[in-house]
C-alpha cells in the first residue's frame, strides 16, 4: 500500500496547496490555475498519468522479456 497527502488552504480560485508523496520523493504546489488552466504547478492528474505511463512501461519490458526481447529503453508518455 502507497499513500499521499495534499493540503489546501484559502478559497478554491485564489488559494493554493502542496501535494506530498508518503515516500518523500516529491512534493509541489498546485492551485485552481494548475488544475484547470496551464498555470505553474503540478495537479493529481499529472501524477495519475505519470503512474500509468510507469507502469505501461514496466510491463511492456516484462511482455518482451517473456519473448526474448530485451529492450534498451522504452518511454512512455500518458496524459490524463
């Protein structure tokens, strides 16, 4: 199990908040403007989409592994 916080503080269009993964690899703002508009910041679905696109990839590499192809790289880019 993986587990993540966000915090908000002030009114939905002009507050703000951090959102912060349990392992401490990342934490950053996000706001109304990064949520719904191409404001600076990061927002949970830029997050969903980097774990699908993770685990696209590993699985791609387990597939071609299992057929006796081993790939030097595979990028894989989601949106969400």
């Amino acid at each position: 199990m993986r587990e993540a916080s966000a915090e908000w503080q002030g009114t939905l269009k002009e507050g703000s908040g951090r959102l912060r993964l349990g392992s401490g690899a990342f934490e950053g703002a996000y706001s109304f403007p990064s949520r719904f508009e191409n404001g600076p910041g990061t927002n949970p679905e830029e997050l969903i989409a980097a774990a699908h696109a993770g685990c696209f990839s590993m699985a791609l590499t387990a597939i071609l592994g299992r057929e006796g192809h081993i790939p030097d790289s595979i990028r894989t880019v989601a949106k969400v």
